[in-house]
C-alpha cells in the first residue's frame, strides 16, 4: 500500500472542489480549473472576492456553492455565474464549519443548508429558490447541523455536527422521507446508539457509515463498549447495527473512505488507516495537512476536497496544491 503526491505549484486556488470527476476547480477564481495532468482552463466568467474559502458542486456540474468556511455568507452560482446569495444565522457561526450540501432528486438539484436557523435543514431549490421544506409546523431540535454529506445513490443526507455542552455527533436522514415530511428534519432521524463523542464518519456505501469516536469520556457508561473513545466502527443506517469497535493506534481526525478496509486520514499528515486493525498502512509524516476532526474548529484549516469516483484527495496548503492517490 502506498500514497502517490503530487504538488501543484502554479496553481494557489481560493476555492478548490472536484469537476467533472477528474479536475479540480475554483469556483472564487472564474472556475479556473486545474488537471491533474497539467490541463488548465477556466468555466467560469467573474471572480468573487472576499472572505470566500471553501467550493463544492453539484453532480452534473451546473451549479457551484462558494461560502465561508467560518462565516454565514455564501454564493449560489449557475455555470459560473451568480445567481443568488445565501446565509446563515451567525450564531456561534464562527467556530465550526458551514453546512452545505447539493442532492438531486428526480431530476431536481437541490442545495441542502441552514438558512433560517443554526438547528433547521432545508431543501431549497436551486434554480428557483423555493424552500421546499419551509412548512409552518417545523421546530427543529436544538443541534448544529456541519459536515453535511450525501450517501452515493442519493439517499441518505448524514450531518456530522454537535449539540452542547460542547459535543460532537451524527445523524441521518432518508432524503426521500424528509423531502415527503419536512418534520422528519426537525431530530435526527437515524443515529448509533452510542455512548461516545463521534467525530468523525463518512460513508462506505449508500447504507453504511464508518464513523470515529473523539478520546472524551462517555457520556454513558452502559452505552461505551458499543464504540469506546479513540475508536473507529461500520453503522448501518437502517438497521442500527454497528461491527466489532477498533482501537485506532495514534491520533485521527476526518475520515474519507476508500473501501472496507481503508480511509483516508489527514490529521496532522495524510495516512492510509486500515478500518481492520485501526493501524496506518501508510503515510506521508513530512506532508503537515490538517489538524481537523470536529465540525468546531477555532482557526483555519486547509480546505480538503474528496473525490469519492476516483479515491484522489487534494488539499490547500501553503499557496500550493497537494494532490493525493493510493496504490495497493
């Protein structure tokens, strides 16, 4: 098992996110665009300066959300163009990532987020701008919704956020359901029944979740050894269930999930962790990338872009770009 880097040096994107499976884009900066190869370009027409430091895309590529990792600012834009701005509440905006999430539902792109408050999800219509889920009977509980993520077929929506005092957790919800009955977005409608901080997850398949607990004390004794501190397992949204629980040897932060077996692990330096045995296969020590593995961060940290198609990860570091890859 081995880790392939690449630098990129004439290239000190704003934003970075994934295009078109196999270029990397920043969507601040004209959509400039970078290849891996070299190829270079551009799908956009204005840059947008500002505090804007963070991209992602929907799948087909038409639509782009650049926002404040930070902040409550963001911008929708349309091929590149702008077509409207969007907020958040600021409430402890501050200190921990802003969520935001494209899904496309029977031909439909929506842009998932928290415009009206810090603990409501809403689906709002890309091209329109309809909150299709803004229903008068919504009273969300009181979570801060981060890190949101869609499952590969489209059909869960997993937040990796935190309620007080502070504490970090997951949820998940059945796109489909809650697109149904908005009310469904007010708790968390799937969750492991653990006693632990999880501070980490990411999705292995459209159902399963590997998910990483923080080095905190459980909050519930009897509930700990289904998933002790510093430990990693596999959740089975439908079902509850979650594997055998893996002590990780050393310190992780965010997980990106290759297969079964393997992660992606960039705290402190970028690693190949085995979700087996929870020891890293390999790594990169003299690569410094993130210190990252809460949706509550106090200062900047590198913006990360997975590409779940091809198992690649680039991340912003330096005014430079560091491409990753993996080899068996």
């Amino acid at each position: 098992m081995s880790i392939q880097r690449q630098t990129i040096t004439n290239w000190s994107p704003q934003t970075i996110a994934w295009f078109a499976n196999d270029l990397l884009v920043d969507w601040a900066d004209s959509g400039s665009l970078y290849g891996p190869a070299g190829q270079q370009g551009s799908v956009g027409l204005y840059h947008f300066p500002g505090a804007f430091d963070r991209a992602i895309t929907s799948a087909d590529g038409e639509y782009a959300f650049i926002y404040q990792h930070r902040g409550t600012k963001g911008l929708l834009l349309k091929n590149g163009e702008l077509l409207r701005e969007i907020n958040r509440s600021d409430y402890h905006a501050n200190v921990y990532e802003y969520p935001a999430a494209f899904v496309t539902v029977a031909g439909v792109t929506y842009l998932i987020h928290c415009p009206l408050e810090y603990n409501r999800l809403d689906f709002e219509d890309a091209a329109t701008g309809e909150l299709v889920t803004d229903v008068p009977e919504r009273a969300p509980k009181d979570y801060f919704h981060s890190r949101l993520e869609i499952s590969p077929n489209n059909t869960f929506l997993l937040s990796k956020g935190w309620c007080w005092h502070p504490w970090d957790m997951i949820g998940a919800f059945d796109i489909a359901a809650c697109l149904a009955n908005p009310l469904l977005l007010d708790d968390l409608q799937f969750q492991p029944d653990v006693g632990t901080e999880v501070c980490t997850a990411g999705f292995l398949t459209d159902e399963l979740v590997v998910v990483g607990t923080s080095d905190e004390e459980a909050m519930d004794e009897d509930l700990e050894a289904q998933l002790p501190p510093k430990s990693i397992a596999v959740w089975n949204i439908r079902t509850g269930e979650l594997t055998a629980p893996v002590r990780v040897v050393g310190e992780f932060g965010n997980l990106f999930p290759l297969t079964e077996k393997l992660a992606w692990d960039l705290y402190n330096y970028p690693k190949l962790l085995d979700l087996t045995t929870g020891t890293v296969v390999a790594s990169l020590p003299e690569l410094a990338s993130s210190q990252q593995r809460s949706p509550i961060v106090q200062r900047d940290v590198p913006a990360i872009a997975f590409n779940r198609a091809t198992g690649q990860l680039a991340f912003v570091a330096s005014n430079q770009v560091e491409l990753l890859h993996w080899t068996h």
